[in-house]
C-alpha cells in the first residue's frame, strides 16, 4: 500500500509531539491509547490519562482508533485506518497531539523552570 504525504505528515506530527513531550479511560479505546502512549512515549501514566481523556472527549472512534494505531507503532495499521477517517478528524487528532505536551505532560512548575 503506498503512502500518502497527507500519512506520513500526519505520522511525523504525532511522532514528533510524542517525542517532544517525552511522551483510566473507561473505554476500551481509550484504556489502548493509554497503554499505547504509556508504553511507546516516556511520558508519564497521568499525561497518557489526560490524552485519552482528550482524545475520548474530541475525536471520532475512527480517528481515535486511528491514533492509537499510529500511537502503538502500527504504521500499516494506522494507514489503514486512515482512509475511514475524515480529512477533519485526522486533524482535530493531529491537533490534539500537538498540544499534548502543554495540556497534559508539563506541569506549570516545569514551565517555570524552562523561562
């Protein structure tokens, strides 16, 4: 299956947000976003909590099954399921990865250290 350069910058947003931030959700859904962030970023347990909880809250369940695929490393995963999520959902999800690290992973006290 060839990639789309809509995949892949839709891909290096969410790697590049995950790395950047270092990086119990009552779904099935959402506890696998949190496993897949747990165990694929370092970011911590609570930080995965809160992007689950965004990502329940904001995405569609394709877009969030999209982004726990993508989250997980299951790249022909994620492609495949990206052609069953809107072009607007993809980037309400890209969105939502972009601003993880404020939202969820950095704390106000870490902020102050970094000015």
């Amino acid at each position: 299956m060839k990639t789309s350069t809509l995949d892949r910058m839709v891909l290096v947003l969410i790697v590049s947000a995950t790395s950047a931030c270092g990086a119990g959700s009552s779904s099935s859904g959402g506890s696998q976003l949190v496993a897949a962030c747990t165990n694929n970023t370092n970011a911590p347990p609570e930080a995965c909590e809160c992007l689950a909880k965004g990502a329940e809250a904001n995405l569609s369940r394709p877009a969030l099954a999209w982004l726990t695929a993508a989250l997980s490393g299951d790249t022909a995963l994620a492609v495949k399921l990206k052609d069953d999520v809107p072009i607007a959902d993809l980037l309400e999800a890209s969105t939502l990865m972009m601003n993880f690290a404020e939202r969820c992973a950095i704390p106000e006290t870490a902020l102050s250290q970094i000015q």
